[in-house]
C-alpha cells in the first residue's frame, strides 16, 4: 500500500532539523536489542523529519565499566562504534567523540584521533564536575580544534548524587568564562532539576548554549528560555525521548516566534556552532 502525501509527510515540518543531542547503542553495551534501538531512532527521525543526528555512544553504557565513568577502553570501543555508523549513515549522522576526562591523556589522544576521522563534537559525561582545572585541557583542545563541548548538566544541583559528579549551569558558565573561544553546550534544560536557575546562571556566559533535549515539556519552559536568552543561543535535540522532542517544536510554534528565530533553533544555531561544512543539506536549503 503507498502511503498518502499527508501521512508521508514529516510531522516537524519540511524545514531543515537538526539534532543536536542523540545517542546510539552498539553491541558491547549489554543489550540484546541495541540494534533495534538503533533503528527505531531512525524510523522516529525520519517520520519527525529530523534532517541529521549529531550523536554519541556513552562507552558500554555501564556494562563493562560505571556509566559516568568509562574506562578507556570502553570509551575508544564506543566511539569506534560511532565512527563505524557514522561511516554507514554519513548521510544522516554526524559524531562527538566521548571522552572520560579523569583518563587526560588518553582523553586528548581520542579527541584528536576521532576529529581526525570526522567527529564535529565532544562529549562530557558526569565524570567530573565542569569546572574542574581538569577539563581545562579539553577545553582548550576544542578551542583548538572548532568542537563544541556537549556537557551533561543537572539544571541546579543542590546536593551530590551516587555514582556520578554531577553538574549545574553555574558550575559550566565557570569552565566556559575560562575558555572563551571554545564552545558549550549544555544539556537537556528539560532533563530533571530547575531550569529557571540554569537560564540566569549562564546569561552572561555567551559561549555557553542550552539544548532543549529531555523528557520535560513544562509550559514556560520555553517562553523563558527564550526570553532570558533569546533564541540565538537554543539548540533543538532529543537525549533518549524522541516524542518530547517533537512536543518542543509544537510548543515553540505556540511561543510566537518568527520563521527566523524558529530557523535559528530548528537548524540554524547549530550550523554555526560546529565545525563549517558539517551539514551540507541542511546549508543547502
């Protein structure tokens, strides 16, 4: 049976998407469907219209070594596994390369070794808090190398969490002021916590870019952000829920912004922010 015009056509939009926050699952990450997770974020994508996933693989996702802190080997297993898809969907999918900065040395040598082979991001887990002198070294590798830092962010954190160093807004506007050529995004504002503290802690930290990825789709939420930080500084992603993802786009044609400012977080602001090239189809349009 073919399918109609109107159910074919993406449930987004025909605009360029951009997501800025995905993640894949490969098989050393103790799952037996990883593949089938895998396809249906492309089935979901596709029927959203989401025009390139800029994704990570976080290690063995807590198989082989703790989640938040990978060990080598699982990380450079993981990003092997990304550069493998990303050669398969070069279409489609773009990479940060996951690094676990408690390891420096080998962290550095992964940044370079997969920005070599095409990566365009990096990725920080809740390895160690933000603003640690630690990552100072990463940062400034990404400087060097035009590579946005995707940070794991907890919007306000008030107390320490198990098994993770977990970190704030505040705590990444303190990495970012040290770094001021390099580049910040930061994770999920409707990923759990208070949001509304996140959007005054990095207001005067230009550098540093929100993503709207997460299962929170709070009214206001939005409105807010946009208003305390204007939508020049917003990126659209997905994390793990794909349908709250959706229910952003649609609460962001209710916030009343122009074709402009809906361009700038659909696609846009992450066009400029990563590496020049990294999303011909998107320049294209």
């Amino acid at each position: 049976m073919t399918s109609s015009p109107a159910a074919a056509a993406p449930l987004a939009g025909p605009e360029p998407l951009i997501d800025a926050h995905a993640h894949f699952y490969h098989a050393g990450a103790g799952r037996a469907d990883w593949q089938a997770v895998n396809d249906a974020r492309f089935r979901a994508g596709e029927r959203i219209g989401i025009t390139y996933h800029v994704a990570s693989v976080l290690g063995s996702y807590g198989f082989s070594s703790p989640t938040y802190f990978p060990s080598p080997a699982d990380v450079t297993a993981g990003n092997n596994a990304m550069l493998e898809l990303c050669a398969r969907e070069r279409e489609r999918v773009r990479m940060f390369v996951t690094v676990n900065p408690n390891y420096t040395v080998h962290a550095l040598a992964e940044i370079e070794r997969c920005a070599d082979a095409g990566a365009i991001g990096i990725k920080l887990l809740a390895s160690r808090r933000a603003d640690d002198p630690l990552l100072d070294s990463i940062a400034e590798l990404a400087a060097e190398r035009h590579l946005p830092i995707l940070h794991h962010i907890w919007q306000h954190r008030r107390r320490e969490w198990p098994s993770q160093e977990i970190s704030d807004g505040a705590d990444l506007a303190r990495l970012a002021r040290r770094h001021p050529r390099a580049s910040f995004i930061l994770a999920h504002i409707g990923g759990g916590g208070d949001y509304m503290h996140t959007f005054p802690a990095v207001v005067d930290t230009p550098n540093v870019h929100p993503d709207l990825s997460g299962s929170g789709v709070d009214r206001g939420m939005l409105d807010a952000a946009v208003a305390v930080l204007g939508a020049g500084r917003l990126l659209w992603g997905c994390d793990l829920t794909m349908d709250t993802a959706l229910a952003k786009l649609r609460a962001l044609d209710a916030v009343g912004l122009d074709a402009g400012a809906l361009a700038d977080i659909r696609w846009r602001n992450a066009a400029r922010l990563f590496p020049a090239g990294s999303f011909p189809r998107c320049e294209a349009s």
